[in-house]
C-alpha cells in the first residue's frame, strides 16, 4: 500500500497535518489600457506622454476600430514614426500560484509547496488592410524585468479589412512571485501601428481561516446569542468537553496517520513465512501465510 493511494483518508491527514489555515485561490486579474489594473487600480504608463496616443474616441484617426469588440469598450493606439526615436508602454503586475506534491515515505518532504510564479498574458487589437498608405503592421519588443526582448511583429493581411481582436501578442509564465515591471517598446526605422487592448495576470489570493472555539458553557435556555449569531440550543454544552473531542480527534487521526505511514515504509519482501500449529490454552492456531495478506 502506497501513501499516493490512501484516497479520503490520506487527503484528509495531510490536510490535517500539514496545512496552513489559509484557503488560497488562484485567479486572474486584468489591465485595462485605459482603467488600469481591475484591483490595483494601477494605470499603465505611455511615452510620449503627450500627442501620440488616441484613445477610442479619436476623430482625426485613420484607423478605427469597432470598440464594441474591445476589452471594456476602450483601446489605446498609436502610429510610431522614426521621429519619436522611441514609443512604449509600461505596467506593473504581481501574483503567484502553487502546486502541492507528495512522496512516499520521506516524512519531511511529504508535502512541500512549490510557487510556481506570476503568469501574464498581452492582447493587442491588429489591424489589416486600411486602405493605401495607412500604416497597419506592428512590430514590438516585449521585455520583462529589464531580461532579454520577445519581439513579435504582424503583417497586415492585404485581402482583408477585418480587425483582429483579442490577439495574444505576448505571454510568460512561471515568473517569481514578486513584483514585475512588463515594457512593450518600439525602436524601429519605419512606421509601426500599435494598438494595446488588456492584459491578464495571475493571483493568488490569499484568505486566514479561523476556528472558534467557545470557553464557557451556553446555559440551557431556547435561544443564546454567541459573536451576534442566534443558536438555538436545547441542553447544556461544555466548551471543555467541545475542546477535548476535537483533540481527541485529531489525536486519533494523527495515529491512525503514523501507523498507516509505518506499514508503508517497511521494507516488506515477498517472501512467505508460516507459524507452524501450535495449542495454547487448548486452543488450536492454524498455519498462515504473511505473504496472502
């Protein structure tokens, strides 16, 4: 019998034993190019800062986007020309999530946790064919925490109008769990189109769990009124006798832990071995075989 193979009641052991009390949920947050981080509420910063970038709302713009179709119903886009010398975008994120592993018989690394890190992931709105002399491809560098760049690039499908929306543009994962600074940059020798929808993240929320146990007893009356909560009761409860179960439970699931721990750990061979007959008190012992059980 294996530890993997215990089923509930290992599960429930473990969960026991090793556990924190904190239930942690990994879930996704987004960056709007406009609202910001959705929790945060931290904006994502552009250069220049000034005449460049159009929201949704441009006018003047010669490429114009269904912005019923974006995240939010907001897009910032901006046309790059050698002349700005350079154009970017920048934004902060953090987050984790985290794996839980288990192995046989190594009492101190039966369950370790593992961080897996901060994911995140980039959309763009691509443009195709916007008529003649409308700049319509895009060309960027991706780059996190100051690393190596991730170029992407899209050339304009010319048999088509259609806007790409919601185009994955750039993804990471299994970042450290700290803060990290994503910058989206172009520098390049010819007109580029860019158009930053959201982002999503990964993040592990964290919430404490807290047991309560009472320290005087609830005298027997219909109703008591316990941290605000009506209890309806009908006899007299020791907080004692409440404290001792749930240690005396806990204590039973602990040996019924070990000894299980124990079996799985010894060294059993196949070997068979027998008891030969033997009366003891008059009572007869038959043979029987290790190896069968």
């Amino acid at each position: 019998m294996r530890l993997t193979s215990l089923g509930a009641l290992g599960h429930a052991l473990v969960s026991v034993l090793w556990f924190p009390h904190v239930a942690s949920t990994t879930v996704n947050r987004t960056i709007d190019d406009q609202l910001g981080d959705s929790v945060a509420g931290l904006l994502p910063s552009y250069s220049p800062a000034r005449d460049v970038w159009d929201t949704q709302a441009c006018i003047k713009c010669t490429v114009k986007v269904d912005v019923s179709q974006a995240f939010m119903g907001t897009c910032l886009a901006a046309t790059y020309s050698p002349s700005l010398t350079s154009m970017g975008i920048s934004m902060q994120f953090n987050g984790s999530s985290y794996v839980f592993v288990a192995s046989d018989c190594d009492f101190w690394n039966l369950m370790l946790q593992y961080p897996l890190g901060t994911a995140i992931y980039v959309f763009f709105i691509l443009a195709n064919n916007r008529g003649e002399g409308v700049t319509s491809i895009t060309n960027v560098n991706f780059t996190i925490d100051g690393g190596a760049p991730t170029p992407f690039t899209h050339t304009p499908n010319l048999s088509t109008t259609t806007f790409q929306h919601d185009a994955l543009v750039f993804s990471q994962t299994n970042l450290s769990n700290t803060l990290h600074t994503l910058n989206i940059t172009i520098i390049v020798s010819m007109d580029m189109y860019v158009n930053f929808d959201y982002a999503i993240y990964t993040h592990e929320e964290t919430t404490s769990l807290t047991t309560s146990v009472p320290h005087k007893s609830l005298a027997s009356t219909d109703n008591a009124v316990v941290d605000g909560a009506t209890l309806t009761t009908g006899a007299r409860i020791s907080g004692g006798a409440i404290a001792g179960a749930i240690v005396a439970g806990i204590a039973a699931l602990v040996l019924v832990f070990f000894l299980t721990l124990y079996w799985d750990c010894q060294p059993w061979g196949s070997e068979e071995g027998s008891v030969e007959d033997a009366r003891i008190a008059g009572v007869e012992l038959k043979s029987w075989d290790i190896g069968a059980i």
